[in-house]
C-alpha cells in the first residue's frame, strides 16, 4: 500500500514537497521500523518469518491556519491489492479521525476539514487499514502514520516580564550591562526563521543600546550625571524572521533610574554668617542653624559638621541634624555681655561618606566663617553658689541663725538685692530669712528623730525691677544630740528549760537608739546594781552591742516558780551618756534533750494574753469549787451502789453506756455482765432487780464442764433471745457494753500495786533510747536516779 501527498500543489511548496519526498525515500526503512506496527489478522496463527511489509508510506504534512473554502488535501492511501474495481475499502482511526480528518474508504484520499493551530498541537498519530468490502476481511495488517501541522509565522515575539523597571549608577563607564531583556515567539523554532528573534532599540539613544542577539541593554554615554537627569524611558523591540521584511515584532518598555554616588562636594551658600544671641540664653540651649548644600542625596549628602577654630571654640558646640543635615549651635557656658560682647567661629561641613574614585572631584568639604553678637540684657540676680548645704543643731532656739546666701546684680548698674523664701512646701514655713543680708534662722524646734533634712527655695530679686527673679536650692542639715536613750530592739521571748545547766547562754539580746551613730553606736548591758544579786540568772556584755542572758544554777522547776524577772540596764556612748532599764520575762519550760521546748507554764501565756492576776485567782477558785462537787456527786452515787468486784484480784471496770435519759441505777443493776466478762461464772440464774417478774423463769442448770467451753458469742446470743421473750422487759432499748478479758493468765497479775517498796538497783538509762513513747518514762526514773544518788 502507498501513501502519497498532493500538497506540492501550492507553489509556495514546491520545494517543500521535493525535500520531502526525498526525505521520506530516504529514510523509509527507519520510519517503518520506528512508526510503523504490523498486527496479526484476527484467526491467523503466528509465523516465525519475515512478514512481507504491503505498505509503502510516509509522514503527511498539513499547513496550519489554513482559511480556504474547501477542505484542505492531505494525502492518499493506497494498497497494492487495491486493483481499481472498488473492492477495498479503507479506513482511518486515530487522533481527529472522522472529525478533523476525513478519507474517501474508495480512493483513500485524506483531506482536513478544519483550520490547525500548531501552536496547539503540532501532530497527530492516526492508523490506517484496508479490508475487503465483500469479506470485511483486512487485506493488510493495520499501520500507523503522522500528520504534522506544518508552522506558518502567525505568533509576534512577546515581552512576557515586561515592562522593566531597573537602576545603574551614575558615572558608569560606557557599556556598562544595565539588563538582559528576553522575547518569546511561540512559532517553531526549528522551521525556518518564524521564532527566530533580532533586538532594536526604539527609543532611548543615544544614551543606552542593544545586543540584537542577547537583548543585553548597556549604557552608550561616559559619565551619566544624575544630578543632570535622573530618569531615562527606553523602548526595546524584538522581530522574528530575523528581522527581515514581513516579520511580526513586539516591543517593551525598559524605565531605568541612575543612582546616586558621591561625586559633589558640599557647599556652604555664603561664606560669612552673622548670629545674635542674647545674653540670656539657656546653657545647653541650641541658638543658631547653618547649613551646606550637596547635590547628592542619602547617605552620600550625610555631612559632619566641626567648629575648627576660633575664640569662641570652649563656648559654642555644633551638631547635625541627621534630617535635614543642619548644623545646629549650642550654648556650652552661660554669655555675659558685661565680659565678651561677640565671638569668632570657623565652621567646617565634610561628608562622612566618600566615594574615592571620585577624590579628584574633591575636597568633599567646605568651611564657612560665623560671627555672634552678643546681646546685653537685663539680668536677674546671681547666687555665690549654685547650691547651699547648711546645718543646725537639733533642740536648737527658735531664731537661731543656720547660715547666709548671697547674689548680686550682674549687670553694670548693680542694683541692690532683697531676699525671700518661696513658701511652696511646708518646710519653707519652718525658716525665716533676712531681706537685705541673706541669713537663714530657724522658725521652730526641730527634732532629728522627726525630720533629720529640710529642703528649701531661696530667692532674690533687684529692688528696681522686682520682676527678675533667681532661685537657689538650700538644703539644712538637722544635726544629732544624744536626747534619746537606748532600749531593747524588740520585745524577748526568754526561756529557760527546766534541765538547764550552770552558765548556759539562753538568750541574746540587742538595743536601738533613735539617735545616729556618733551618740549611741556603742552599746554598755549590765545588770541593775541597786538590786540584790540575782542567784538565778546573770548577764554577759559581748561588747559588741549585744549581750547574752546566762544561768546561774542547775535545774528549774515550773511547780516551784514558773516566770522570772531580770531588770536590765542599757547605757549608750553618747556625750552626755543615757541610759534606760528594761525588764525581761523568762518562763520556765520542759524541753527536749537537744534543747526544744515541749510545754510551758499555762499561766505564762494566759499572761501574755491580758489577765490580771486576780482573774487567774478567780478561774483557779471556779476550777476547784467544781472538781469538789464532781467528786461530791461520785462518792454519793458510789455509796448507793453494790460493789461490782467480784474477788479480791478481780479488780475490773463495769462499764456501760447510754443513749438515752431514763433508768439511772437501775439500768446498770438491770443486767449483770459477769458472766459475759468470765463464762465460767455464770453458774447460777441471776434475776433482775429493777422488775419483780410475773412468771418466774424455769431455772438453767449446767454442768461445770459446759461451761467452761461455752463460746462467749453464743452466750451473748443466748442472752439475747431471753431478753427477747421476757414478758417483763422494761418498753425502752438499754444498750450494754461489754468487754470480756478472757481467763485468767497463770502467770499471775504484773500490777505494780503488790510490788515492793525498796528501790532497784537497776539502771532505767537504755529507756531513752525505746523512742519518744518512753520519753517520760525515762524522764521520771531519770529524776527518781537523781534524787537518789543526791
């Protein structure tokens, strides 16, 4: 089978067409192998051989855009057992096949019934087949073949990141790269001239030009000036065809700025300057403003500004103002007009940032001259000192003189000066001030311990012109006297154990005097000596403004005396010295062996709660009275009783409890709980003693042997159902408690009661290592050891 092609048939093509059928004799061989794919015929079986290829074929081309009125021929297919009667009939499957492209199943000739865009899709892989019309039987097996969209130039070049907005420095050297444009052109690129690109340069010379090939945009002028123009507006075109006649072209719009570098030197407008500055202008305060031009601007503009010389160099200084790169003048020390009426500066302006490629465009900096006029004013009166520090004696008279300020009219007339206090604060009230010679007194008593520093405002004004006024601070000092005498720090909380040793420090104690340290820094303790010796506790002065609190024998018992007062003397070092007496309670408490207290005196702190000692007296007498008539109430209810020991060693507790207010007696007698206590005891049938019953209860006989096995809770319960069927049972619940101790230990009792009376040999000293449980313990035979061996 043969495919041709007809396309040759525009002129435009002709020799399109000889190349490609040239090119398709060519390389025939390499196309079927690559393109073309032989199938088996449905039911033939597979054969090992060479088949023999029926398709003689080629690649078709299609022109895009094509705007004729009729379809547009593509090519023909054709087989060789197509013998021109109509028998075969051909068919065409694939990519636009029956829509795009349409053949004749006659003659197999293919036509396009649709414009192609190859910028869309450049190919389209199709299959082609011949069958026999009679059989439907394929006469070949099926091929494969490729319609291209031959590229037409239909597509300009296009700046797709344009317009640009770029920068280069000013004074660059000519051919300076700038920026690198790029156009792209959606025809192929590989057919002929339609994607193939050439730059121009439509406006912007001749200050700038264009690689036609790279689109490399440069600078063409030396030394570009910014300060001549800033801005410069260039338009770059691309045209495909290689820039030939017929070509499409597209353009952008490159807006380059040139940068500032530092290549202008600053430059002050004049070169003398002139300034009034009055007398009374402020120290610190700025009087003045100078300025030098620069071309340049940001950081290349930034300048420093140096006075360099001249005789007013120690009075003024100059900074710059880093916003509008002014210099601005500042008064170091105050004018006087009286003194020096004008002054001479030389001021410099230099850039801080040179560029020294352009140094020979230099010196970046100017210097200008500045003359300042003093201007004479009338001035207010001027203090001796710009503060005064005064000092007085606490206690002092009122009227006493504290100290004297001074201030005089600095201008020539000298006019006279009076004085005054501002009264803006209270302390102002507290002194008094001379008019005409300046002396401070006091107004009242002053106490250091109160007050020890006064603040206040002095002022003075001329007599002529009382509107100028000056103020000085004036700061008193209240100097101490030895007037307060020292006393405790703080109020002690002294304890002594009741197991203290000879000479154990059982407190320190500190004093405070109000006074500064030059009248009470050393402290002097003692005891006071118009009292007896004290045989209980004595002092210790450390000397170092503390003393210690030591006792003076062995052992102190709350039962004996319980609070001890120790008067003690306090004296400070002042001249002259003073001295105050001060009284510390020391309480009497058990502590531990390592010394921790574990209980104190109760009256001790009933004491420190307030109550007087006839209040205790009364709560003691209350306490009594009320322990006799307890012990009153129990010896008569125990007279009315029966006794309930049963035997001499049977020494028990009958206890019981009630929860409700009825029976008295009477319920305890109700029931008797021997036999619930010893089971063994309950031999014969006990009868209640409150109610006399109706019936008399058949008596219970057991023998001794059941007895003394009978389980207690099945006694109880035994009991219990009794009680339940008792016709004469009281209608109230009486609740019983017992508690059986078991029988008897053969060992015998281990009470002390029966023990002897002569003491033991044996030492109790391993008890105070058994644990806090038998702390007492040990303490007692601890004491009892003691009192023996005294």
């Amino acid at each position: 089978m043969r495919i041709t092609s007809t396309s040759c048939i525009c002129p435009v093509l002709v020799c399109l067409c000889f190349v490609q059928r040239c090119y398709g004799a060519a390389h025939h061989g390499s196309i079927k192998v690559t393109r073309n794919q032989t199938k088996h015929i449905e039911g033939e079986t597979e054969v090992h051989h060479r088949p023999k290829r029926g398709w003689v074929w080629n690649q078709f081309f299609v022109l895009e855009e094509h705007m004729g009125p009729d379809p547009q021929y593509v090519g023909k297919l054709h087989s060789n057992s197509d013998k021109g009667d109509g028998s075969v009939k051909y068919i065409l499957t694939g990519e636009g096949a029956g829509t795009i492209f349409i053949i004749d199943d006659t003659t197999g000739d293919i036509h396009s019934t649709k414009s192609l865009d190859r910028e869309q899709k450049t190919h389209y892989v199709l299959h082609a087949q011949a069958i026999d019309r009679r059989t439907n039987k394929p006469l070949e097996p099926e091929s494969e073949f490729i319609i291209k969209v031959q590229d037409i130039n239909d597509n300009a070049p296009k700046f797709t990141d344009g317009p640009y907005i770029v920068t280069v420095p000013e004074m660059s050297e000519m051919g300076t790269s700038v920026l690198q444009v790029t156009a792209t052109d959606a025809d192929d690129p590989t057919y002929g001239n339609s994607a193939r690109v050439v730059y121009s340069i439509l406006q912007g010379q001749p200050y700038f030009s264009v690689d036609p090939k790279t689109g490399v945009i440069r600078t063409a002028l030396h030394n570009m000036d910014r300060e001549a123009r800033e801005h410069y507006s260039v338009v770059i075109q691309a045209k495909d065809m290689a820039g030939q006649v017929g070509g499409l072209s597209g353009s952008t719009t490159v807006n380059i700025t040139l940068t500032d570098v530092n290549d202008n030197p600053p430059r002050f407008p004049q070169k003398h300057y002139q300034l009034y500055v009055p007398e009374s202008a402020q120290v610190g305060s700025a009087v003045g403003k100078i300025k030098a031009n620069d071309a340049d601007t940001g950081s290349n503009a930034d300048m420093k500004y140096t006075i360099i010389n001249g005789d007013g160099s120690g009075v003024f200084s100059i900074s710059t103002d880093k916003e509008t790169r002014e210099g601005i003048l500042s008064l170091k020390k105050p004018l006087n007009y009286e003194k020096k009426k004008s002054y001479t500066l030389n001021i410099e302006g230099a850039n801080t940032h040179l560029d020294f490629r352009f140094s020979h465009l230099g010196p970046f900096k100017d210097v200008t001259m500045l003359k300042v006029i003093v201007g004479d004013v009338d001035e207010p009166p001027l203090f001796s000192m710009p503060s005064y520090v005064m000092e007085v004696y606490e206690n002092a008279k009122i009227g006493t003189a504290v100290g004297t300020v001074t201030a005089q009219d600095p201008d020539t007339a000298n006019s006279l000066v009076r004085y005054f206090i501002d009264h803006n604060t209270e302390e102002d009230r507290y002194f008094t001030i001379d008019a005409s010679t300046g002396t401070i007194k006091t107004a009242k008593i002053f106490d250091r311990e109160e007050t020890p520093w006064y603040n206040i405002t002095v002022a003075a004004s001329e007599i002529d012109n009382p509107g100028l006024v000056s103020h000085v601070p004036v700061g008193v000092r209240i100097l101490d006297v030895n007037d307060n005498p020292p006393e405790l720090a703080r109020e002690y909380d002294v304890v002594v154990c009741e197991n203290a040793k000879p000479g154990q420090v059982i407190q320190t104690i500190t004093a405070t005097d109000k006074d500064n340290s030059a009248n009470g820094a050393r402290f002097h303790f003692s005891l006071d000596e118009g009292l007896s010796l004290n045989p209980n506790f004595t002092l210790r002065d450390n000397e170092d403004n503390t003393a210690s609190i030591l006792t003076r024998r062995r052992r102190y018992s709350r039962t004996t005396q319980d609070i001890y007062h120790l008067p003690v003397l306090i004296s400070d070092g002042g001249v002259p010295p003073l001295s105050s007496s001060s009284t510390l309670t020391i309480r009497v408490c058990v502590c531990e062996r390592d010394g921790r207290v574990r209980t104190c005196h109760a009256e001790a702190f009933l004491s420190s709660a307030g109550l007087s000692t006839g209040a205790l007296i009364a709560i003691l007498l209350c306490v009594v009275i009320l322990l006799a008539i307890v012990v009153l109430f129990i010896t008569l209810r125990r007279s009315k009783k029966e006794p309930l020991i049963i035997s001499e060693e049977d020494v028990r507790e009958n206890v019981v409890t009630y929860d409700d207010e009825g029976g008295g007696e009477e319920d305890t007698e109700a029931f008797d709980i021997t036999a619930l206590r010893n089971p063994s005891a309950a031999e014969e049938l006990k009868y209640r003693r409150d109610v006399r019953p109706e019936v008399k209860p058949v008596p219970r006989h057991h023998p001794s042997s059941s007895l003394d096995s009978i389980d207690v809770q099945e006694f109880i319960k035994q009991r219990l159902a009794e009680a339940d069927l008792d016709p004469s049972v009281p209608p109230y619940d009486s609740l019983q408690t017992y508690a059986y101790e078991g029988h008897r230990s053969e060992a015998g009792s281990i009470s002390s009661l029966d023990s002897a009376t002569t003491h033991s040999d044996q030492d109790y000293n391993y008890l105070g290592d058994w644990g806090p449980e038998f702390k007492k313990l040990a303490e007692l035979y601890g004491e009892i050891e003691s009192e023996r061996t005294t």
